[in-house]
C-alpha cells in the first residue's frame, strides 16, 4: 500500500519567521493526519526554525534542493549531510524551476539523486513536458528521459526510498490543472518504467505526486487516480486553509 505524501513546495516565500506563525496556524487547521503523510518544504534558512516546530508533530521536513558533495570549496551551497543534521526526510530534486533558470539538467540531476540516496534522504524527482513538447507529442519520451536519466545517479533499496513528481511544465502557476485522466496517463506510464527499472515490486511501491495548480476544487479528482499518490503543492500551500484543505482530499 502506498501512503499518500502531500508536499508543500513554498518556493522563495516566507523568512524564518514568517515560515513559523504559518507552520502554527496551519497545525491548528489540520488536526489528525494518520492516512497521509504531509511535509513541508520551506526556503533553506526557514529549514531549522520548521524543523524545531514539527519536530513535535506527524509533519515532515523537506529541502527544495541541495548540491551533491557532503562538503567542500562550493560557496553558496547546501550539502545533504547539512540537511539530515536539519531531520529533513525529503529532498526536490531537479524541479523544472531549477532547470529553467539555474541550468540544472539530467547529469546533474542524476548525481544529485545518487547523493540524496547515499545520504539516507528521499528525492523527490520532479519531472514534466513544456507546453511545447507537449503539443510535439513528445511528452512520454521526455518524462521517460528524464526518469532514466535521473535513476543513472542512484538506485533506491526500497520503492519506498523513492518519490517521482510528475509536474508538466504548462500546468506550474498557470492554474491550468492537468485533467486527472491525462494525469492519470502519465503517471501510469511511469510507473510502468519504475517495474521497469528497479522490478515489478520496487516499481509499484514509489509514490507519483502530481504538481501543477493543485487547488482544494481539484485535488479531490487527481486523488482518486489509480496511479496519483499524492501532490507536490505551489500556491496553494502558501495558505493555511487551503493547504489544510488540500491535505484532508476526499
Ligand atoms: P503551483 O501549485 O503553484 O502550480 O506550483 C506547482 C509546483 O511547482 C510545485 O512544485
């Protein structure tokens, strides 16, 4: 059995301060949580002051990102070894922000993932078509090349080890939501790449989050997917109501 794991991808929102009074208003709203696992994935410096919160909490901790070295002469980044100290169980992982704009692609994706996986954190590995590609048709070879690819870098033990995020680029902040069949359709192509891959049973233990203008009105009908196990959450994780919404889907 999969557990559902809803994500909270803040993105560059909310200072260490800002990220706690949210943190605590939002553990007001949700109440009881046992039949999904939710973690929140707060800017690099709101990471200690989320972590001492949820300590005391179901909720976990996750890094947007993180450079592949556990230490060394590279100014200006984060080391997985830091992020454990921090008890993040999860790490993004070649977000398509990260692609576009910070010029991270497959090979350093790959070697990001193994490291993650070395380190005792989970990847959560985001891949997903342009818009473009889309309309090319190409949007199952590119998922597939970038799964591979990634999987290059590191093999996880267990399906549990492992979180893929199918985020289609056209879908990221536009509110234009996937249908959930044409999810649905993606995510079972991936799956059948993971049997693939890592063996039948390794391949149907990964949880497949959906990302991309997941909002209270539409989680409902993602969720009932066959193959949709969970969400990786933009906007509507910034606030409380709704995210708490989000977590308690029918
Ligand atoms: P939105 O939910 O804002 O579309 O963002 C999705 C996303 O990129 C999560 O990683």
């Amino acid at each position: 059995m999969r557990k559902p794991l809803i994500v909270a991808n803040w993105k560059m929102h909310n200072t260490a301060s800002e990220a706690s009074s949210f943190v605590e208003e939002l553990l007001g709203k949700i109440g009881e949580i046992s039949s999904v696992e939710v973690a929140i994935a707060p800017p690099f410096t709101a990471l200690e002051s989320v972590s001492k919160i949820l300590s005391k909490t179901d909720l976990v901790l996750a890094a947007q990102n993180m450079y592949w070295e556990p230490e060394g002469a590279f100014t200006g980044e984060i080391s997985p070894v830091m992020l454990r100290e921090l008890d993040c169980r999860f790490v993004i992982l070649g977000h398509s922000e990260r692609r576009q704009y910070f010029g991270d692609g497959d090979g350093e994706v790959a070697l990001k993932v193994g490291a993650a996986l070395t380190e005792g954190l989970m990847p959560i590995l985001c891949v997903g078509e342009t818009l473009g590609e889309r309309e090319q048709g190409k949007t199952f070879e590119i998922v597939e090349r970038q799964v591979r690819s990634a999987l290059d870098g590191g093999m996880p033990d267990s399906g549990g080890g492992l979180v893929i995020a199918y985020e289609p680029v056209w879908a990221i902040g536009t509110g234009k939501t996937a249908t959930p069949e044409a999810a649905q359709e993606v995510h079972g192509f991936i799956r059948g790449l993971l049997e693939n891959l890592l063996g039948e049973g390794l391949g149907d233990e990964v949880r497949i989050l959906y990302g991309g203008s997941v909002k209270p009105d539409s989680v409902d009908s993602l969720m009932a997917m066959q193959d949709i196990d969970g969400a990786l959450v933009g906007g509507a994780s910034l606030d409380a109501e709704s995210f708490a919404r989000i977590i308690h889907f029918k």
